[in-house]
C-alpha cells in the first residue's frame, strides 16, 4: 500500500522526489513515514506531530 502512496504522489501530483522515510530518509517528499518516527521512546507523539494535529 505505500509503494501505491509513493507512486501516486510521483505520478499524479507530480512529487518526483516522493518516497518513504524507510526506503531513503533524506527524501525531498518524504510521504510515508514509520510510526517509531511519530512516536517519543514512551509511545507518545512528537512534537513535530503534535502541531499539526
């Protein structure tokens, strides 16, 4: 399903840099990301994500 994510976001909204945090983390579009990325070491959201929310 996140391969299906990343070609959709290269192919159709034109993110020719899309990928996933697992695949390369220094992607320019990173549009998929591991939850052990969204989560501190206790399993709450970062930060960063908390923001957005």
């Amino acid at each position: 399903m996140q391969v299906a994510l990343i070609e959709y976001a290269r192919n159709v909204v034109g993110m020719e840099g899309a990928n996933s945090t697992e695949f390369n983390k220094a992607s320019e579009f990173p549009v998929v990301g591991l939850i052990t990325e969204w989560v501190d070491g206790e399993g709450w959201l970062s930060n960063a994500l908390k923001n957005l929310i």
